[in-house]
C-alpha cells in the first residue's frame, strides 16, 4: 500500500501514538471506490493506534487541485460543500471510529474553517513568502500541466493550490500535533511542500507517506465501468452493483485488492490466494474479496441481498427473492433485458395472448403453448404450466413491471403504465 515514504516516518511511528490525515477533496457528495486507498491506509494507522484526521477540503475545493488534471475544476458554493460535508463524514464513519472515547478517535476536519477568514494580503505575507516560485515550478504536478499544449494553461488561482494544501498541513501541526500527511501518489508534490513549510516557518520536522494509484492489471483507470465511477453511495451504484464490480475484477487483479481493500491477515489472505489458483473457475478470490468490501461498505444484509439477486439470472434465484427485490436493484439485475411498455388496462390478460400477440417475446400462440408444456416458462421466478393462465394485477412486481423467463437463460420484463 506504500508507494513513497519520506525518511524517518517509520522511526516518528514507532515512538508512539501519532496524528496523521488525509486530504479529501468535497466537490461531489459521495466518495467512490478511488477515495478507499487512503481511508484503508487511515483505517490501519487508527487499528494501530494512531490518530486519523479526515481533512475535507471546504476551502481548497471552492479552487480545484491541478494534480494529474487537464482542466481547472467547477468552483462550488458554500451551501453545495456544506452538504458534501455532511454526507462525507456519513460514508468515512463506516470506516473510522468518530463517536467512541478513544484518545485516538477519528477527527473530521475542515479547512474552511481555517482559512475563511485569513486575508489575501496575510496569506501572501507568512506564508507566500516562505515558498520560491522556483520550488513550487519544479512539482511534477506543475510542470506537467504547464507542458501540455494547451492553450488554457494554468491559472494563478491553481498555482497557488499547493501553498494552501501546504498550509493546511502547517496548521494541523502547529494546532493538532499532526506530523504526517497521507494521500495517493499524485499528491506527493503537494504534500512535501506542506513539510518544507513546517520546516521553514517553524523548524519542525513533518513526514509524508503516499499510496500508488491503483490501475487494474490491463492499465485500466481502476474503479471505472462504462457506466461511469463505481461510487459509496447505495443512491449513485447499488450494493448490487457494488458487489458486481468487485466479483468481475480479473484474478490477478483480485490478488492485489484483497490485500488492499479489506481487513484480512495475512494468513487468510495468502490462504485465499492459494485456494483460487488451485481452482480459478470458482472465483473464490473474487467472492471472498466482493464480500468482505460490500459488508464494510454498506452491511452484511446488503451483501446478502446482492448474492440473492445476483443468483436471479443464473436459474438459482426464487420467486420471494425476485420480490424482495427494491426496484433500482431489479432494474440493474435485469440491466440490457428486453422491455415493452404496456397499460394496465390490457390486464387481465391471457398468457399467450400477451406473449405471442400483444409482444413478440414469441413468434407464434404454437410455440409459446409448446414452450408452457415443456416446463420452459416462468413469470416472476415461477413456472408455469396452464396454457389458460390469466396474466393480472397479482403478477405485478414492484406495482410495474412482469418477468418473463424463457428457457434458461432469456428475460423479458413487461413494464406496466397507469
């Protein structure tokens, strides 16, 4: 989980309990999946006993960090962070301990707090002048940016993002006994410079420690599907989803993020990975990894929910599972499925009719009866064997949609209007 670390930190760690925080950045109001690298690394340090510092960015994130960006950030309102905020810290306490008595319970901080009322002309005064614009255009980050053709370049207003993540980090030091500054491997730059601020304006000693951005084993930007980044929040990606993600990512991949992504020994894990190379068909790896993450992100009904309906498409899923079902989580199940919009005035309505006639799920009333006689029909998880059933208001799921099953493997839902 290390990718760089500044001489000393490991010798400042094992003195005793020690202050460390991560930068998390609120211009969305949900962390996603690439947030979880430096709240697992938060997650060790507090199980250690060391104390975490969440620090969400109300200040920085009204400016945009230039860090691996190819463009400046929208600028967000205060009302818009404070709800960030609010549903941030909701999603970090599945992580770290806020609420016990614990002298190394997890702090939320936020560095609006401290720089909402420090003036512009102070601001360039103590701190603007400990800096060089030499040292500041030697981060990676800025040159990067500034070699990029691009006719946008690079405002002052982004320019001076590192001077206010460094300050950050000098005040949490000087208020909070904060020595070390956690992030992902892209933040190096902004990082050192909060300790080379510390050094310079008080002569103390401050650490850093990044984390490698992860990639998945074809290079791949981890966490992303088509459909976008795989989000902590059940509203943005469903539990259902959420595991899905997890129980698809290759084998190789799955290695690497058992060890990052859940609290398992080492012994458990490398027992884990032996076990999946003896018998990689059974994705044993992916099962275990998809389990331990959706438990800790959203709870063990959930997890239990998503293996439920994750069992739907493959013949194993029952009719009170289909309807115990909410309906986001039977929509993602049934993503891609063949829809056909109906009214419910057409019910009540033979089966066949509406199979063969009303929709084409079945090319003639002949095979839809051939299908019914061999036991190859379902609606709703449930075979049928009256050629003579009557389609109603009692198969309606979820006061909307029907689910044909045809054969094995083929679904087909009816969506029913008012």
């Amino acid at each position: 989980m290390i990718h760089d670390i500044m001489p000393g930190t490991e010798e400042e760690l094992m003195k005793g309990p020690a202050g460390a925080y991560v930068g998390i950045d609120p211009t969305g109001d949900s962390l996603h999946i690439g947030h979880l690298v430096s709240i697992m690394i938060l997650k060790h340090f507090q199980n250690c006993g060391h104390k975490p510092f969440a620090l969400v960015g109300g200040a920085t994130g009204m400016i945009g960090d230039p860090s691996m960006k190819s463009q400046e950030r929208n600028l967000l309102d205060e009302k818009t962070l404070a709800h960030n905020v609010e549903c941030i810290k909701k999603q970090l306490s599945k992580f770290l301990d806020f609420e016990s008595s614990a002298p190394n319970k997890a702090e939320l901080v936020n560095n609006y707090d401290w720089m909402k009322d420090y003036t512009f002309i102070n601001f360039t005064r103590d701190i603007g002048k400990l800096i060089t614009v030499n040292y500041m255009m030697s981060k990676d980050s800025v040159k990067k940016r500034l070699s990029r053709e691009s006719t946008e370049g690079m405002s002052f207003t982004e320019f001076t993002y590192q001077l206010l993540q460094g300050y950050d980090f000098l005040y949490l030091y000087k208020n909070r006994g904060v020595k070390l500054q956690l992030g992902g491997a892209d933040q190096w730059g902004n990082i050192t410079t909060g300790t080379e601020l510390i050094r310079r304006s008080l002569g103390g000693e401050a650490f850093a420690l990044t984390c490698p951005l992860i990639t998945k084993a074809d290079g791949g930007k981890f966490g992303k599907t088509e459909k976008g980044n795989i989000w902590l929040d059940p509203e943005r990606t469903s539990p259902y989803q959420f595991y899905q993600f997890w129980l698809n990512v290759s084998d190789a991949d799955a290695e690497k993020y058992i060890k990052i992504f859940t609290m398992l020994d080492r012994q458990t894990i490398e027992s884990a990975i032996e076990e999946h190379q003896a018998c990689p068909e059974q994705r044993l790896l992916q099962k275990l990894l998809a389990k331990e993450i959706t438990t800790m992100v959203h709870s063990e009904q959930d997890y239990e929910n998503a293996v439920a309906a994750s069992q739907m498409l493959f013949g194993k899923g029952t009719s009170e599972a289909l309807k115990a079902l909410d309906e986001k989580t039977f929509l993602d199940v049934f993503d891609g499925v063949p829809q056909w919009n109906l009214s419910k005035e057409n019910l009540p309505c033979d089966i066949i009719e509406m199979l063969a006639v009303r929709t084409d799920i079945f090319p003639s009333k002949g095979e839809c009866r051939k299908m019914i006689q061999a036991g190859g029909l379902s609606i709703n998880k449930e075979k049928v064997s009256d050629i003579a059933l009557q389609l109603g208001q009692e198969h309606i799921l979820d006061g909307k949609y029907i689910l044909v099953q045809r054969g094995k493997k083929n679904y087909y839902i009816l969506k029913f209007n008012n």
